[in-house]
C-alpha cells in the first residue's frame, strides 16, 4: 500500500498564476476593446468621408455687364456694283471677238460681231417690200386725188369716189406696216454688234469664232460677263436677334483671308426690311470703294460689326445654362452654400456667352457645368481657387 504524499504546493507559485491570468485576461479586454473601438473610429470616419463625398464641389462665377460693345463676326460674299451677262439679240454666226476677260472696257464699245445672212436677206427682201408698197400707195393717192375731183362735177358716183379713198387708205396702212418691218430689221442688223452696256472689266467670255448663235437669254447663250468693280456690294446674312441692330450707316469691318493683317472699312448702305422665312436671317448690303481693284468680285471675307453695349444685360458663360422642361435655368449658391435654381430670359447668344435679359442679379453666385441632377436645396461646395 503506496504511502499518502506529504508534497504542499506553494502559495506564492499559485499567487503568480493567478496574476498572470488576471494579466492575460486584461490585456484581452483591452485587445478586444481597442479593436471595437478602432472599428467604431474607422466606421465614423468612412461616413463622415462618404458624407463629404456626396457634397458636389462646383466652381461658380458672377454675371459680367460689359461696357465694350459686342464684336458681331458673320461671313459675307462680294458682288460687284454693277454685273450683267451679254446675250446675243440676233442669230447667226461669230464673226470675230474684240475683248477677252480681264480687259477694261468702255460705255458701247465693241465686244464681237457677229454675221447675220439670214437677217440681211430678210432686211433685203424688207426693203423691196417697202418701195413696192411705197409705189402703190403714191398711185393709189394720185387715183384717190382725180376721183374727187371727178365727184365735185358728178361725173362719178360718190361709191366709186369712196372705194377709192378706201383703197388709198388700205395702201397706205401697207406702206406703214412695210416701213415697221424695215424698222425691227434694221435693229435686228445693229445688234450684230455686240457692245458693252457700262465701263467695266469683262469677267468672261464664252464664245468664240465661228460659233453658232443664238439669240435669246438661255442656258449656254451666253457671250460675254462685265462687271463694274470700281465699288463693290458686300452681302451678309444677319441673324434674327441682330437685325435690330444693324441699320443704313452702320460700319462693317471687313477681313481676307488672302490678306492677313489687312482690314477695310465698309457701310451698310440698305437691309432687306425683312426677315427670310426660311433662315430668319435679315439680308444687309454694305458698300466698299476698290478703285485701286484690291478686292475681287466673288470672294469671301468675314465682316465685323461693332455693336452698341447693352446697360440693362447681363452675361453669363454658355455653360450655365440649364435647359429644362420648366424653360431655361441656372443654378445659383446661397449664402448657406445651398442651390438655388433661377429661370431666366436669354437675349442674344455670343457663343462663349449668352446675354440674359431678366431673372438674375448682378451679385447671384451662378455654378458652371452645373449637373443635370442639380435641384433647389442641394448642398454644394464652392471649389478652392474659385474664379469667382
């Protein structure tokens, strides 16, 4: 039988056991209660972040009012003064041309003749159609003259005097009517010489020698193209919400492209007094003096209008403008940094800018590119740097 232990365990062994425990013990309580609250820190960091997140950053500007008035560029096309093209009035055959493009030319002068046999024949057989009439009607007068006095001693009936009369009448409507037909003969004849109608310069010349022509105003028929380029006529096509602002005696400035740093100073001279239906355009001429021939017939330049500043506008960046079913809007900022949607009236469109007529103030706060979501109330933050 095995002899009971006489082994005491000691007091102090079991003591640090125990603290060491308690140690372990706490050091999980504060593990445990570090991570719960690191994790509390971190949620409420995530949400104050995502909070801030949400906010929209927008960067804002103010309405200008500009003293300088608005620099309106529209294309323009250039026409000569004056600018006609020259038919042939009478049929037949080129004899020879006088004048090739680009000649100056002078008030009747000569640009081609052109033969005429059919015409000649006619005018011939014109002629002879006149002298035999002539002839008839110098017999028929002298007849006329004896029957009357043939009718003073009743030696004639008064039918036959009469019959007589008449047919000295019918002669001499004949002799008139030959006469008229030598006349438009005689003209046809003279436009064998085809002439300039005014001083100019000829632009083109479609015919040649030996070409057949014909007379008339069609497709083709063309000879000759003068123009007087001495001043030209300068077309430009003005928009709707600027036609009440162009008027006779309003300059133009006009720009070539084949002239850089080169400018000319024209006037509008008339407008149309109307708009186009279909471009809502108002169609102004301007006027430019070209003695020196600087400027061609033709080309294209860009016209510069200087325009009166409106005091009573306002201007705003083109983007903006919102563009709802409620009509067209801008977002604007509170003093509590909060959105504030403003409908407004746009005058005139500049392009960059729009002009705005009623619905803002100079001093409202206006958000660039604002969001398409943007609503009344929504909290937003103004960006560092603004340019506002």
């Amino acid at each position: 039988m095995p002899e009971p232990s006489t082994y005491a365990p000691d007091p102090r062994l079991a003591r640090r056991i125990r603290q060491f425990s308690l140690s372990l013990a706490l050091l999980a309580v504060i593990l445990a209660a570090w991570g719960i609250a690191s994790r509390v820190a971190a949620r409420n960091a995530l949400i104050k972040q995502t909070a801030a997140d949400s906010v929209v950053t927008v960067v804002t500007v103010h309405p200008t009012m500009s003293a300088v008035g608005e620099d309106l560029v529209l294309p323009g096309s250039v026409r000569a003064y004056t600018e006609a093209p020259i038919y042939a009035r009478t049929s037949g055959y080129l004899k020879a041309w006088y004048a090739d493009i680009g000649t100056p030319v002078r008030k009747g002068q000569l640009l081609a003749a052109i033969e005429t046999p059919e015409v000649d024949q006619q005018l011939a057989q014109a002629l002879a159609d006149l002298a035999s009439a002539r002839a008839n009607l110098a017999l028929a007068l002298s007849t006329n003259e004896r029957w009357k006095k043939l009718l003073a001693t009743d030696s004639v009936s008064r039918q036959d005097a009469d019959q007589k009369a008449a047919d000295a009448a019918a002669k001499q409507a004949a002799a008139d009517s030959a006469a008229a037909n030598v006349a438009r003969l005689r003209e046809l004849e003279s436009f064998k010489r085809v002439v300039a109608p005014f001083n100019g310069i000829v632009t083109a010349r479609n015919t040649d020698v030996g070409a057949l022509i014909n007379a008339g105003e069609t497709a083709g028929n063309e000879l000759f193209r003068v123009a007087d380029t001495h001043e030209l006529r300068i077309y430009v096509e003005v928009p709707e919400a600027y036609a009440s602002a162009i008027k006779p005696g309003v300059p133009g400035e006009l720009h070539f492209a084949e002239q850089p740093g080169e400018s000319y100073e024209a006037r509008t001279v008339r407008t149309a007094g109307a708009l186009d239906p279909g471009t809502r355009t108002l169609e102004v001429e301007l006027q430019l003096a070209n003695a020196r021939s600087a400027i061609l017939p033709g080309a294209y330049t860009e016209v510069h209008f200087k325009l009166k500043a409106d005091s009573k506008a306002l201007r705003l960046p083109a983007n903006t403008v919102l563009f709802r079913a409620a009509g067209l809007q801008v977002a604007t900022v509170d003093r509590n940094d909060r959105i504030k949607l403003k409908s407004i009236v746009m005058g005139r469109d500049f392009g960059s800018t729009v002009e705005v007529l009623s619905g803002l103030d100079a001093a409202d706060t206006v958000v660039l590119n604002p969001p398409d979501s943007s609503v009344n109330g929504e909290r937003v933050r103004i960006a560092p740097n603004n340019p506002s």
